[in-house]
C-alpha cells in the first residue's frame, strides 16, 4: 500500500467550546411589524442567563426542548417586561452545538428590544452578524457550504433561488466538492509516494493520473458554468428599457410587473425619471428600470431624465431597445443602439405589434415583436431576454456555486491545468504534485476543510445578525 500524503494544514482550530455566551434579535424587527420576534442565546451562561430573567408559572421544570411559558422580568425592579414562550436547548443538541435559548417575544420593536438589553444587561455579549453560524461550523454542525446555504436561503429573491440554496444545505455541494477533492487526493498519494519511494513500489502511470486529474478538471468547468446560471438565480438582473419618446416603455414595464407602477400617458416625454420594478422571471429575480425617452428637448426636466436614462443604459446588466413597429426603424433607434456598450447583453424589441397592418412586415431590426398593449409576445420576450444574458435554464440546476466558492473551484481548475502541463511535459512526479496540492488545497476551502480565520471571518460577516 502506498503511504498516504501528509494531511493538509488545518488552519481552523478544532471543535473548541466557546467561552462567551452570545445574543440577538433572530426575527425582522420592524415597527408594528410580526406578531412573535426571537431573542436567541448561545453559549454556557445562555441558561443561567435565561433562568435569572425568566419567570414560569406553576410546576414547569426546565427540560431540554420543552416550550415554557411565563414572562420576562427585570431582576432589577421585577418588572414584567413581556409575555414570553422560552424554548431551551442543552448542547449539543442545537444549531450552534452549544446551549441555546431563545425567548419568543411579541413582536414590533419595543418588547424584543428591552428583552435583548436585559440579556445583555445579564452578561451575554451582542452577536457578531454570522455569528451563531459560525460557531455551528467551528462546532462541526455544518461544513461551510451548509453554513452559507443558510445564508442564501434568508436572502433568496425567488423560489428557485431558495430551491438551490436548500440544496445546498442538504449538503449537495458539499458532497460534490468533497468527492472531486478525495479523487485528487487518491491521486496525490500516489504521486507523492512515487517521490520518496519509488524503487519501492510498481511504476505509476502517468497517463491514467492525467486523464483522472483531467477529468476532475473538466467536472469543475461544469460546475462553473451552473455557477455562472445560478449567479442569477441569487444577484439577479437589472434590466433598462430605454427607446424613443411614446414607443410604449412605461406600458412594457406594467406589463412585465403586472401592475400600473410607471405612468402611461399618448404624450411623448411622459417618464421623467427612472421607474423601478421588481419581478420574477422563470425563477430569476429582475430589477426592471424604466427611463426618459431619449430625444433632444429643450425642457430642462426631460434633459435631467433623459442623462439618467443615458447612465442606465451604460449600468445595466441587459437592455431591452424598445422602438415602435409602426414607425418603422429610425435614425433615431439606431444611435440609442449604438449607445448600448458592447458588453452589455441587448434585445430590440418591436412593439405596438397590435397596430401593424395587415401583411406589413415590421422592421427587420426586431428581434422579438410585442404588443405591451395586449400582451402579444410577452413570453417569447421573456425567453428571449433571458437567453441572451446567457441564462435561458435555471431549471435544470442541481448546486450552484456561490461567488466566493466560484473562485475558488476556478483556481482549483487553473492549478490541474498546471499538473496537467506537468504531465504533459513529462516531467518528475514532483512537479506534478505542487499545483494538485494548491487544487485540493482550494477545494479544501470551499468546504471549509482548510481555511484561515479572517477568511472565515469574512464569510459570516456577509450573514445577518441573529444567523
Ligand atoms: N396600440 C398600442 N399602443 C401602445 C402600445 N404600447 C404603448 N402604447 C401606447 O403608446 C403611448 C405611449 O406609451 P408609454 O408607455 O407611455 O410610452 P413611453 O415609451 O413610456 O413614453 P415616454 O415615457 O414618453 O418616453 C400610450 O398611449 C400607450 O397606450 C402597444 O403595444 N400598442
Ligand atoms: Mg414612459
């Protein structure tokens, strides 16, 4: 058998009980907003802290997952403070592996506020954003693209955006990183015992360690690409729809966001200003803007519109070129066309389709022809849209890296590129092992196998306080 190589750095320091107990507001707080809000410990005092504060009426004892009702008092004055359930959960039985408590509050912002300051008050410490996941991953309850998962899945825009972030908290990911970095690492040992013992053992095949390295390489570019898809799943898109003066925008956005948001008016120059709309298309989340027709005015008004249409145009992440069917392709459209930097994905969309004459073919510049009135190629647009910013199927995703994980399985990619040159050249096994050592390094991060505190830092920074 061949000596396995040295295992890689652990830079997290293992499972290690905290020593401080933490506290926030684990629920939305908004004014008037929410019937129950969540004050969540962890912790070793979060139960001495809980037992000072609360007050259970009647033969209630202080079981591990049992609900108990009572209210929260000031120790101080012996105020009541609210009407309170409080669930306790003894380590290591709990999100953080540690004992949480948390009282179940009324919500709005009084209550859970003056219960979170006596928490306080009582000798826990404010929670860091992140912070209780971060110690469910220092604890070993979650590997770090769980940990995330639970992040994407507060956050998520749209349904299916949720769908992948629970994908990945069921461990999909990974399950999929860990295995492409276990066959890497099967592939090591053997390199790296070819170079300390070679005389010792049958020859290694060199090809045969190429293609496995290649084909790890190649399932990572295909992780990247659904990365790229799901990207929009998670930031979705912000969509500009610009055009002339009265060629039917503000009536496109109502029609896309089902609503009457913009105002529609026959007078050209209506929309002054931008107009944003949040939808969902087929799973993706968009922020559609609606702007000034863009044309030469006197009116100082439109003038400030139609430079912040100009800005859209050049910021968005897609355009949508609107120009009426019935007046055929102008000058005009064409140097708004020439307006929309390379770069950005653009649709020329023929509109006011319902006014075209019988048997007149519109402008051969329309990519798609709609009527924002009736709602006629509405769906073909949506498609359209979609595909041209390189998403057209969201549904088939199974996992979907996010940005900080895309990094890191593209630089996993880059350095099997090295190892495979390596091979390529032919040269001693040495050589091959030092980028396949950076490669599981890099899948090793993703995971949260092998990852540095301030990177870990970073990441719960990014949660939001009381995950
Ligand atoms: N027949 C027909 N009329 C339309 C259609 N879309 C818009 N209109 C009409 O065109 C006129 C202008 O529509 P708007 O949506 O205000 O046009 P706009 O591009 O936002 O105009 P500005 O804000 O002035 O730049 C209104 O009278 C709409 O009812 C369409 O598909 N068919
Ligand atoms: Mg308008």
């Amino acid at each position: 058998m061949s000596p396995s190589p040295a295992p890689p750095e652990r830079s997290v320091p293992a499972p290690f009980p905290q020593d401080d107990t933490i506290a926030a507001v684990a629920t939305a707080i908004a004014p008037g907003e929410g019937s129950v809000a969540i004050v969540r410990l962890s912790g070793p005092d979060a139960e001495p802290i809980a037992s000072r504060l609360f007050v259970a009426p009647g033969q209630q004892s202080w079981d591990s997952h049992r609900v108990l009702y009572g209210h929260v008092c000031d120790p101080a004055s012996g105020e009541r403070v609210d009407e309170a359930l409080l669930l306790l959960m003894r380590a290591p039985r709990s999100f953080t592996r540690e004992t949480v408590v948390e009282f179940h509050c009324h919500g709005g912002l009084i209550c859970v506020q003056r219960v979170l300051e006596l928490v306080l008050a009582a000798g826990a410490r404010r929670a860091l954003p992140g912070e209780f996941s971060q110690r469910a991953f220092l604890n070993g309850r979650l590997d770090l693209t769980r940990a995330e998962a639970v992040s994407e899945l507060v956050t998520a825009r749209s349904r299916r955006a949720a769908q992948l972030a629970m994908a990945g908290l069921d461990g999909g990911l990974q399950q999929r990183i860990a295995a492409l970095r276990e066959r890497l690492l099967d592939q090591l040992a053997e390199l790296e015992a070819r170079v300390d013992f070679e005389d010792d053992l049958p020859p290694l095949d060199g090809p045969a360690v190429a293609t496995a390295l290649a084909a790890v390489q190649a399932e990572l570019h295909q992780l990247l690409a659904d990365g790229e898809r799901g990207q929009l799943l998670r930031d979705g898109l912000q969509v500009a729809i610009v055009g002339r003066p009265n060629v039917g925008k503000s009536s496109l956005l109502n029609r896309l966001s089902r609503s009457e948001r913009a105002i529609v008016t026959d007078l050209p120059g209506t929309t002054r200003d931008l107009v944003e709309s949040e939808l969902v298309l087929q799973g993706v989340p968009l922020t559609l803007l609606d702007t000034a027709g863009i044309r030469v005015t006197d009116d100082r008004v439109e003038q400030l519109g139609i430079a912040r249409s100009r800005a859209a145009l050049q910021a968005a992440d897609a355009v949508l070129l609107l120009f009426d069917i019935t007046a055929g392709w102008r000058p005009e459209d064409q140097q708004l066309r020439e307006l929309v930097p390379e770069s950005v994905p653009l649709l020329v969309v023929g509109n006011k389709a319902d006014q075209l004459a019988p048997g007149a073919a519109p402008a051969p510049q329309a990519e798609v022809c709609i009527s924002a009135l009736s709602g006629h190629g509405q769906e073909q647009l949506e498609q359209l849209l979609l595909r041209r910013c390189g998403h057209g199927d969201v549904q088939g995703l199974q996992v979907a890296l996010n940005r900080r994980q895309q990094d890191l399985a593209a630089a996993a990619a880059r350095s099997l590129q090295g190892s495979l040159e390596a091979a390529q050249q032919q040269l001693p096994w040495d050589f091959w092992t030092i980028d396949l050592r950076a490669a599981v390094r890099s899948l090793g991060e993703i995971t949260g196998e092998e990852v540095s505190e301030a990177v870990l830092d970073r990441v719960f920074s990014r949660f939001c306080i009381g995950k």
